[in-house]
C-alpha cells in the first residue's frame, strides 16, 4: 500500500487546480452524473434498505467517485490522485486486526457484515462534545466507563484549562489535550477498566500541536486518534501532520468521513456515493485502521433523520460487504439528556449501524453544542438496543425504524434539550435522578411496543 | 409550443429552477437576439432566477451544489449582458457583507452556504476565506465599507475568536460602524448575547434573514 510520504508527495506535486475549480468542476458534477449513471434515487419508505443491488451500486459509484476526483490538498492547491491497483491495494493491505485497550480491558474491533451475528463494538462517551469543568469530565467520563457495554470510551472535551477559555492552536489547547488524556485514564482506573480503549485521544484539540501533545503525554498502543477530512474529500498540513506522527509511532487512526447532507455532496444520493467512496479515503489518506462514517444535516445538524439514516445505511452495507476494515458507525443525537426523544434517536441509529455490518460509537446528546448537556444514558441504550438487534433481518430493522422515527422526527428541528449531566445524575454516586430513571424506564418500554426483544435486563432497575 | 420554448425569460427562469444551469448564457443571448433588453434579461431572469434558487434551498429543495451552480451560471448570463449594460445605472446590492471563518477554525462549508445565499438574495459578499484573523476581519469590513460582518466557527474552541473579533472593533473604535453576526455548530443565541453581537443565526437562512432585517431597519433609521 502506498506510504503516507507518498500521499505527502502527491500533495506536493499533483495538478495544480483551485478550491473552486475542486468544488464546482471535479466533485460536484461527478458526483450528480454518478447518481444518474448508477440510478442511485433515495427511498424515504426504507430508512434501512435491504436492496443488495442498490448497495453494490453506492459502491461501485463511490469508488468511481473516489477515482475521478481525487483528494484536494487545501495547503498545496494540487490534486491526490490514485488509480485502480492503488484502491484494490489499499483493501486488501490495510492494517487488521485492530485490538483497543490493554490488558484486561484488551478488546478487538470486529469485522461484520450486513445482518451480521457477530456483537458489535461499543464505543461509548461523549465523543468531543464540551464538558465546563474538571469536575463533570471525570464524574461523567467515569459513569461512561461503569456501563458493562462500554469495549472503548469516547472522551468528552475540556472547555477550559483552570478556569481559562481554551482557544485552538493556543497552549491553553495543549495543556488541555494532555488533560483530557490524562483524565479520561484516571476516571477509567477509577471504574476499575484500567486499560480501556480511548477511541479518540484528544477530542480537545483542533491543531497538530494539540493531538500530538495529548498522545505523546498519555496515549498509548491501545488508543485510537480521530482524525477526518476537513471538507468533501479534502485535505490539509495540520491533518497529514497528525497522520505522520501516529504513523511514525506505529499507532492506530480512526477515520472520521462524514459528508453533510445539503453540502457540497447535496441530498442523501451525493452523500451515501461520497460516505462509499469515503473508505478509500480513510485507508489512503487518513491511514486509518477503522472508519468512523456519519452524516449529518446542514440545516437541524442532526445525525437521526431519514435520510441520514438511508444513506449511512447503504454505505456501511456497501464498504463492510467489500472491506474488511470495521467501521464505528456513529453520530450525535438533536435532544438532550434524559428526554425520550434522545434515547429513541439512539436506538434507531444504533440498530441502523448494527444491521448495516457497523459497530457503534454512540455519540453525543444535544448535537453536541451545549456544554454538560451529557448523559451516559443514550449511549447505554444505543448499546442496549445494538446488542438486541444482532441478528434480526435488515427488513425488520427498517420496520422497527421507521417506527421510532414515526415518533420524533417531526422534532428534529426544534428538539428539546434536557438537562446538564449535573442535573439529571448524581455526581458523586454517578446514577441517574429518578426523573432521568423514568425516562429510561419509557423508552424500554417503547421499544419492546415496536417489537423488539432486549437481549439483556434493563442496567438501571 | 410552450411559454417556456417561446419565451426567454420563462426559459432562464426553468434553466434556473431545474438546475440547468448550462443553459443559461446561451439563453441570455437568445433573448438577446429576439429583441429583450439587456436589463429585462438582467433583472426578471438572472436575479428572479438565482433568487429562487435562494429560495428553493430556505425550504429545502435544493442544496449547497445547485446554489453554487447557480451563482456561477449567473456570472456567466452577466459576462453576456455586461458589455450592454456599460453606462446604465446598476441595481443597488442590499448591503455589502465582510465573511469568514474565525482564526484556528478551517471549516468552510457553512461559511460557504451563507455567503451563497447572502449572494443570491442580493447582498455583495467579500469572502475573506477560513482560519483569518480577527484583525483582518476589521480591516477588510473598513476597507470596503462594509454594513456587516458575518463571522463562522464550528469548534467551541474557535468560538472564542469571534469575540476577538468583537474586541478588535472596539479598539480600533469602530464598533458601532458594523453589524456583527456570528454562527456555527458551536455557536448559540446565548454565546451570541454574552458576547455583545448584534445577532446569531441558527441555519444560513438565517443568516439572510437577520442581514435583510439589519438592512430594513437601517435604510428606514
């Protein structure tokens, strides 16, 4: 497979061409004659299709896409290009088996496929979204590690260092990256998981300096940096320069692809080609050992809709049907904590990825916007209902969907936020108020209503 | 035959709406040639056609690709009618917008959506890209003699530097001389408020609005 100095090289010495000229000449026609010419038309009546034909078409258009147009080196202003031997070389040398965690707490991520029996991996946490004091980031990140489902954790970020504001690309931003490594460890000791997987080292940080300072400080083999594209199959220095260090370091990348649906990828159509032809992207320039794909909405930035839900659908089945690289298919939820509406989103998107041959980083409730408005209840029920869902048939998932998303997604737009961490939990005892605790208690019960059978007991009685 | 294949502008404004966008300057030529005035085609097919566009993606019809198609098929229906409006006294844009994405922060595509749309309801945007620097905000806002200053962060990280912006306006002393809106995934109304913005805008719709509504109020003060 290609080396990352040989994608820096391409970088260096590709076709000269503008943002512009990347945008509106190479990827946006690409990817609307590829809809037309692979016949890709979204079907809002199957958020989770079972079409076997039409998940090959999403691939074959993906790579296509992935081939045509290249990468786009913003720092450069050149093009990455590949041929057909590089992309069937990139799947079949990309790096596997990937174990997270050490130890006792050593845990592989599967590879799955469509309707798959084997059990998913949970990454569950925050996954970046910003936690207000030092305080919150250990109660709550030790609560994510205490749930029996949790195989890696997802750290929140810091928002402050000492009471200070931490700004990218300023010290306060390292500072705060060692922290967040450094605590997310100690809360995981503190649940008696040391060792755990951290599936995203250093959500603090935007720059290089940031990741790099995290993960040199307190990072280890078994954790993961989440590194993504920066815009439609674009890339940058700062980027490249995180993947050269964990690289250096023989270290392992999470993959972060996620089109936006009405962005420059367009509907659902342009972004399940795009998220498809993602997984190229994710091996030959991310180097990633595990894709991260998602999708969101430009407009409510939500990752639980319909649409999100077809299209991220077709491209799990379609990269785990012709990969063996797994995929943490995840995104964050539009309500808040302890709302029914958060742990129903949770539920669709866990069972969507589960079916689709994911396994599930459960996300972040709120969108991910509003600082402390966490709780490790949704990731408890995306893992509850993920676990349920192995084995069922992509049609009955789809029903069971369809069925959840009857009941909340008139309020994607407009969700309700729920309430801070520190005021639906308990800090110190890290077990939900009994407000929280009836919610819960409603949204199994929900789901048993739509069908569904719970392998496990409920973890809160 | 249909309005559509006998009448110029109905046919720039089907070019428009059904993302034919290719079509477009051989059309504005085509009226030409049948007798229409460089400022009907101006006005009832480039700016009603690239408005509608604006307005199919505030409800969700189009997306971020048609508008940019949009914008540049009417830069190529201008390039036709430019030569023939040398001379002619030119539609006022709305308002003059100074926009980008706050320093540290180099996500473009919100950016990108404002400052189409901005563009298609009529306002002149100058679009100083993403991670610039909040002096460079201040500059370029008095250097063209800007109304507003739409600044983008998608990172709570990043925020911070909108308020920088801010900062930097008051001590060069012009800071009641812009509009300042701020956005982002990050970014609330409540963020908005503390740092003493004039606005925030949830969705690049709007963004339009809040500029059309400063607009308004300022052309009737």
């Amino acid at each position: 497979m290609l080396t990352n100095l040989e994608i820096y090289r391409r970088a260096a010495s590709g076709q000269i061409c503008t943002q512009k000229e990347f945008d509106l000449k190479r990827y946006i026609p690409a990817v609307r004659s590829l809809i037309k010419k692979y016949g890709i038309d979204y079907d809002p009546t199957t958020p989770v299709p079972s079409d076997d034909d039409l998940v090959e078409r999403i691939w074959q258009a993906g790579r296509e896409l992935f081939l045509q147009v290249g990468v786009y080196c913003v720092d450069t202003e050149r093009l990455i290009t590949f041929d057909e031997v590089e992309l069937d070389q990139a799947l079949a040398h990309a790096p596997r088996p990937v174990i997270l965690g050490t130890g006792q707490q050593a845990k592989a991520i599967p590879v799955r496929r469509p309707e798959s029996s084997i059990m998913p991996f949970f990454s569950l946490g925050a996954c970046g979204a910003g936690v207000t004091s030092d305080e919150v980031f250990m109660s709550l990140t030790q609560a994510y590690c205490e749930l029996p489902y949790t195989d890696a954790i997802a750290s929140p970020a810091m928002t402050e260092v000492d009471g200070m504001t931490i700004v990218a690309g300023s010290p306060l931003e390292v500072e705060g990256c060692v922290r967040t490594v450094t605590m997310t460890r100690e809360a995981a000791r503190r649940a008696n998981r040391a060792g755990l997987g951290i599936a995203n080292t250093v959500p603090t940080g935007v720059k290089s300096q940031g990741h790099i300072a995290g993960n040199a400080a307190a990072a280890d083999q078994g954790d993961m940096m989440e590194i993504g594209n920066i815009a439609e199959l674009k890339i940058d220095f700062d980027n490249l320069s995180k993947i050269a260090y964990m690289q250096g370091r023989g270290r392992t990348i999470l993959g972060e692809t996620g089109p936006v649906i009405g962005g420059y990828a367009g509907g659902p159509e342009g972004c399940a080609i795009t998220l498809a032809g993602y997984h190229f992207f994710a091996l030959l320039v991310l180097r990633a050992s595990v894709q991260h794909p998602y999708t969101s909405h430009y407009q409510t930035q939500s990752c639980t809709s319909r649409q999100a839900f077809w299209l991220t659908s077709l491209a799990l089945q379609a990269i785990t049907r012709h990969s063996d690289v797994p995929c943490l298919e995840s995104g964050t939820l539009a309500a808040g904590p302890a709302t029914e509406m958060g742990l129903l989103e949770a539920a669709a998107m866990s069972a969507t990825s589960v079916v689709s041959g994911g396994s599930v980083e459960s996300g972040p409730t709120s969108r991910g916007t509003h600082p402390d408005y966490l709780s490790p209840m949704a990731n408890l029920f995306a893992a509850e209902v993920g676990r349920s869902v192995v084995g069922m048939s992509r049609e009955d998932v789809s029903a069971m969907v369809s069925k959840l998303l009857d009941k909340y997604e008139s309020r994607l737009a407009d969700p309700p936020p729920g309430r801070r961490y520190q005021d639906c939990y308990d800090m110190a005892s890290r077990q939900p108020k009994a407000e929280a605790l009836a919610v819960y208690r409603r949204a199994r019960a929900t789901l048993i209503e739509t069908g569904l059978q719970f392998k496990d007991p409920p973890f809160y009685s | 035959m249909t309005d559509v294949e006998t009448n110029p502008i109905a046919a720039l404004m089907t070019a428009f709406t059904e993302a034919d966008f290719d079509r477009v300057p051989g059309l504005v030529q085509e009226g030409l040639d049948k007798g229409l005035s460089a400022r009907v085609l101006l006005d009832d097919g480039l700016v009603a056609g690239i408005r509608e566009v604006g307005e199919m993606f505030r409800r969700g019809e189009v997306y971020l690709p048609e508008m940019m198609l949009a914008a540049e098929a009417w830069q190529a229906g201008m390039d036709v009618l430019e030569p023939l409006l040398e001379g002619q006294p030119q539609a006022e844009a709305k308002g003059r917008v100074v926009i980008g994405t706050v320093k540290g922060d180099i996500h473009s595509l919100g950016k990108n959506m404002v400052a189409t749309l901005l563009q298609t309801a009529g306002f002149e945007v100058i679009d100083l890209g993403v991670d610039v620097p909040a002096s460079k905000f201040v500059s370029a806002a008095i250097d063209a003699r800007a109304d507003i200053i739409a600044l983008c962060a998608l990172m709570t990280t990043t925020m911070p530097q909108q308020k920088e912006v801010i900062e930097h306006l008051a001590a060069a002393d012009r800071r009641e001389d812009f509009f300042v809106m701020v956005g982002g995934a990050s970014a609330t109304r409540e963020w908005a408020t503390q740092i003493t913005a004039d606005a925030y805008g949830e969705t690049a719709a709007d963004a339009v609005t809040l500029a059309e509504g400063y607009r308004n109020r300022a052309q009737r003060s």
